[in-house]
C-alpha cells in the first residue's frame, strides 16, 4: 500500500518524505527491469518455438553448393568461441527477490508502531584533565615558536677524526 502526498504528511520530516518517494521510485524501476527481462524470455522462447520448416527454407543454387561442400576447413583460423548466457542466473533472481521483500517492507511499514523517545543531551565539553593537557601543549610550542636565539651562548666544536694511521691499515691488510 502506497501512500499519497496531502496535507496531512506536511509534519513528517522532509528527509522521510524523500525516502519515502526513493522508495517508490525503486519499486517502479525495479518492477520495469523484470518486465523487461520477462519480455526478452518470450522473444527467446518465441524464436525457438517458431524455427521454419525444411521446405520454408531458401533454396541454394548448385554452383554454390558445390563450392560448399568443397570447402576446405584446414585454411580457416582458430577461434575461441564464447557463448553469453542472457537469461539470469539463480544468484541475480535471488537477489532481486531479497530487493523486491525490502521495498515491499519500506512500502508496508506502519510509523505509528514506532515509540516515541526523548533525547538525552550530553556535556560535549571535555573535563578539566584534558583541558590542562591542551595548555600545556600550547605553552610547548609557543615557546618554540618564540625562541630567541641571541640568548645561546657561543660553543668551540672540536673535530676528531679517528681515522687509523698508515701503519695500522697496513698492518691489517698483512693479517688478513
């Protein structure tokens, strides 16, 4: 049972309304694709049903019979030939029966069996842990940010270099 649009759904919430005409509009397109698919099962079943008889069939001229049977079928290529099923498989039907049992229930279902809840408004502010935590985090980095470097005092970097002497890389290449 489908409903119409009145006046008196003005109080239901646009959102439930436009799921309500998503609803309807599956159900139609839903019900054309199986009208379509219905339709291609008869035509199928209408051409193998009305295959012509032998003396319905054109006649071949004698020359071209003749170059027919002669044919020799070494000089053809190889092919691969793919066959393409066009009626659905039992997975597709099944599916589409699952979709049809959905949209029928969406179609059916009755609002008023709903119960009516209040909502609970929760304190979306954090507590005073995580707030303390934040601060301290931004004094971190504003201090970062405001670092002067004047106040460093000046350093003498002293290089080593612990490289070995000639004597002992020499003495290494006799050992090995």
């Amino acid at each position: 049972m489908t409903r119409s649009w009145n006046d008196d759904d003005a109080f239901l919430p646009l959102n439930f309304r436009l799921a309500c005409v998503l609803t309807r509009l599956r159900s139609v397109s839903s019900f054309i694709a199986v009208d379509n698919r219905r339709r291609q099962i008869k035509e199928i079943r209408r051409s193998i049903m009305s295959s012509p008889s032998l003396k319905d069939l054109p006649k071949v001229a004698l020359d071209l019979k003749s170059e027919l049977e002669g044919f020799n079928h070494g000089c053809m290529k190889k092919a691969a030939t793919a066959e393409k099923n066009v009626l659905p498989s039992a997975e597709d039907v099944a599916a589409e029966k699952t979709q049809q049992t959905l949209i029928a229930g969406i179609e059916t279902f009755d609002p008023s069996s709903l119960k009516h809840t209040t909502t609970q408004e929760k304190n979306p502010l954090p507590d005073k842990d995580a707030i303390q935590q934040e601060k301290g985090k931004q004094q971190l980095i504003s201090g970062i940010e405001n670092f002067d470097p004047a106040k460093l005092k000046h350093a003498e970097t002293l290089e080593k270099n612990p490289l070995p002497t000639k004597e002992a890389i020499d003495a290494e290449k006799i050992a090995a």
